[in-house]
C-alpha cells in the first residue's frame, strides 16, 4: 500500500540529495578558487611574456586603444586581499600588495614604463558576493 509517508520520505531524500550536490559544488568552486590565488602568487612573468604584452599594447594601439590589461588576478592573491586597490588609492601603495605575476608587472611598470611615460590602474573588476574578486592591472598611454 501507498502512503503518503513514504512520498515524503521520498521527497527529503530528494532535497537532502540536492543539497548535498550544492555542497560539493560550493567545495568544488572553493577549491578552484583557491588554485587560482595558488598560481597568481607562485607563477612569474618571464621575458617572452613581456615581449608579447609589448607587442599586444602595439597592436591595441595601433588600433585606436589607449590602454591595455597586462595581468588579471584573483585579489585574494593581493596580501590585504585587494583593499587598497578596491578603496581607489592613487599613492601606489597598493603595489606593495601584490604577490607574483602582479608583482611582477608592477615592477615591469616601475622598471621600464613609467621613465617612458605610461601610467598603471589597478581596479577590481567584480564583486562576487559583495567581496572584491578579479582584479585588473591596466597600462594606460593616453
């Protein structure tokens, strides 16, 4: 016999199946994320990533652009987690922040491009959840 009981049953069973795959997805996301600060903060920029970012901020402004993004990171990679550049300080403070790649073009930028007259802009890029997420490390000529 057929009772509503069991319908219910089947129900939760349902729902505590569900929520269980959310779960896992949520880990799953958490895990992701967390490789990606990981590789933002151990991987370098090497000469040849330089050459080609030269080579594309050529050909972006060749074809009219006056900026270009030469690294995008998570800012949990940041070691204030993207504070700074979230509250839009200009006194380049925020560069002490940055760990890895980021670093590495922020010292690109110091290096060879400032003499040279671009400047750089640092911005988050999206808020997922209401926290800062992606951060954009920009160099501007015009």
């Amino acid at each position: 016999m057929i009772s509503a009981t069991q319908f219910r049953e089947l129900r939760e069973q349902s729902e505590l199946k569900t929520h269980l795959q959310r779960l896992r997805s949520v880990e799953h996301a958490a895990e992701q994320e967390a490789e990606r600060v990981r590789d933002a903060i151990s991987q370098r920029m090497t000469d040849a990533d330089w050459q080609g970012i030269l080579a594309k901020m050529q050909i972006v402004a060749a074809n009219g652009a006056s900026r270009y993004q030469i690294v995008r990171f998570p800012s949990a990679a940041c070691t204030d987690l993207g504070r700074q550049i979230n509250s839009g300080q200009r006194s380049g403070t925020w560069g002490s922040t940055l760990q890895g790649r980021a670093r590495d073009a922020y010292r690109f930028w110091d290096r060879d491009l400032r003499q040279a007259g671009f400047t750089l802009s640092a911005e988050v890029l999206e808020f997922p959840h209401g926290k800062p997420g992606d951060v954009g490390i920009t160099v501007v000529w015009g």
